[in-house]
C-alpha cells in the first residue's frame, strides 16, 4: 500500500505556500499520493491533534502559534496540555503551519527545506 503524504496546510501562509510546492514535486516524482487539509476550514479534532503531536514528537506547546490574538486571549501562556488542545480545536488558527505528515512521523515546515527530511530518512528522494 502507497502512503500518503499530508500537509495541513493554510493558503495565505506563504511558508505553506513553499512548502505546498515542495511536497507537490516531491509527491510527483515519487508518484506519491499528496492530500492536502486546509486545515482552517476543516479543523483537526482533539484525537487528530494528539496523533499529529505524536508523529511530531514534539511539546504540545511548539504546536501552538503563541503570537496569534486568539493565544493572548485565551490566556494561554501557563495553559496545560488539556487547555492546549482543547484551545487548538476550537481555534485552528493557532496550530503551527504548515505540519507535514508522511509514514508516520511529521514535521513542521518552518522553514519549508526543513521537510525534506521526512522523506530523505524514509526514501531516496530526488527533490
């Protein structure tokens, strides 16, 4: 079975715009099938957020965007893990951007090269 490659991706974003196009070629020189989630309109629930932390390997906390209105608002400095998710599924904008994801593991694409790691550790990639 062909995995999948993801980007939870926000189009005015313009280092998700790069790395969009980074993963395009990726996936068309691979033959790689490329699901793009605008994830904006289409939020990550809390279990998405918890497997997407877990490919990640990363903080809950480097999943947020701290300099988002919605971060200060929601007073979310000394939020735990619980505050966190909950704030990420009800507030998408404040998920780091762009997250791409491929055979399990998952990296934030700032900057947007920094995804091309995913796939040199998993395939000989031509990119």
């Amino acid at each position: 079975m062909m995995t999948t490659i993801t980007i939870y991706h926000h189009p005015r974003c313009s280092k998700s715009r790069e790395t969009l196009a980074l993963v395009q070629d990726i996936s068309v020189k691979n033959a790689l099938p490329l699901t793009v989630v605008e994830y904006q309109k289409t939020p990550l629930n809390i279990a998405q957020l918890q497997v997407l932390q877990q490919q990640l390997g990363l903080s809950l906390r480097a999943m947020v965007r701290d300099n988002e209105d919605e971060y200060t608002a929601l007073n979310l400095t000394h939020a735990d893990d619980a505050r966190l998710l909950a704030a990420l599924a009800s507030h998408p904008q404040l998920l780091q951007r762009p997250i791409v994801s491929y055979q399990g593991k998952a990296m934030i694409g700032r900057p947007p090269e920094q995804v091309l790691a995913l796939f040199e550790e998993r395939m000989k990639v031509t990119a």
